[in-house]
C-alpha cells in the first residue's frame, strides 16, 4: 500500500516559482455549475454563532487514515506531482504541489502544506459547534469532499479564517472551482451562509464557463 508524505506547518512554506498548470492529481470534484446554483440557493442564511468555545483541536486535523498515515499526509500524496516517498515510511523525498489560489509551486518537501475550503473557524461558527466531537473530527479530516487542498504560505496567510465575503484567490482563473467547492462543502454538511457570503459565492460562480 502506498504511503503518504509528510508535511510542516503553515509557517514553513515558501514559494520556489510558478506553474500553469495543477498537480497531476486533484480533490474531489464538486457538482456541476447548475447543481451548485442550485445547492447555493438552498443554504439557509443565519447570523453567525459565537466563537465561545472554539479551538482547531477540537476537529482533530490530521487524524491517522487506513494505511497508517494522517489526513496531511494523504493530501500531500494525492495532489502532489512526481512525488517520491521514503521507503517505508510516509516521507516524501521529493516532488512538487500546485496552489490553485495564486498559481505557485512548492518544490521542498518541508515547504507544504495543506487547507481546508471552508475553515474550520468559519464552520464553527456556521453550525459546527453544535456537532459532536465525531461530526467535527469527520469534517476536518474529509477526503471525501473538495474540502482539503494544497496552498501556499501567503495565499494561505491572507485567507485566514475568512469566508468568500472577505477574501477572494489572487487566481481569478480559479474563481469558479472555489466557488462551486466552497458551496458544496457547506451544502454536504448542513453549515449555514450569510448573505454577503452567498452573494460573493453568486459573483464568482459566474465566472463558470460550464
């Protein structure tokens, strides 16, 4: 069974050039442009709850997959371009990651790192503070959905825990990806939008060509 790689803290990237194209492998697709109209249309609109309480810990990131390697890790392999594993172990040795937010290309194994679409401040505070420590777990570590995704340190930085009504990718080639992912992760997993949330998903799935 192929193992996975291994990848530092945000603070660790660097950006070592660009590319035009993605890795050789990306996330889960989401739905089609119409389906993720219709699935934005469908999100109930409610005012953001506190953040009393709220601690990353308490998704579980990176918890360990099948295979013996965490969620980072599996990511870092699915996305990654020519990447070539300590045997043995989760360790990458070399390749290469794609972050489709502002077009660059990590090349130093240490230098990786990995997002999650919706943060996990921004679902905290539309809904997921009312789920269980499993619920959250499940959706910190969801390879199932567009959820989990490369991103270099400064796109990464400037996002932050904000939501498509206060930041945008630099990438307006990816508008419409980011939209259409962003929208059906919060539709699978019942979290509420705001309108200005809504309306900024609307304006960039506009940019869709099909």
């Amino acid at each position: 069974m192929r193992r996975f790689a291994v990848v530092l803290p945000v603070s660790a990237l660097v950006l070592v050039g660009l590319s035009t194209a993605p890795a050789l492998a990306d996330p889960p697709a989401p739905p089609s442009t119409a389906a993720v109209r219709a699935e934005l249309a469908a999100l109930t609109v409610a005012a953001p709850h506190s953040m009393d309480g709220y601690a990353r810990d308490k998704f579980d990131i990176w918890a360990e997959q099948p295979g013996g390697c965490t969620t980072r890790q599996a990511v870092l392999a699915r996305d990654g371009k020519d990447v070539v594993d300590k045997p043995g172990s989760c360790q990458p040795t070399s390749g290469s990651w794609y972050s489709a937010y502002d077009s660059a290309t990590v090349t130093e194994v240490a230098h990786a790192t990995i997002d999650h679409m919706v943060p996990l401040a921004e679902a905290w505070r539309s809904g997921a503070d009312t789920w269980s420590a499993d619920q959250r777990k499940a959706f910190g570590n969801d390879l199932k959905d567009p959820q989990l995704l490369i991103a270099s340190e400064s796109s990464n930085s400037s996002k932050s825990d904000s939501g498509p009504a206060g930041w945008k990718p630099t990438n307006q080639a990816f508008w419409c990806t980011y939209a259409k992912d962003y929208t059906h992760v919060k539709s699978v997993w019942k979290l509420t939008s705001t309108d200005a949330e809504k309306t900024a998903l609307a304006s960039m799935l506009d940019t869709c060509t099909g």
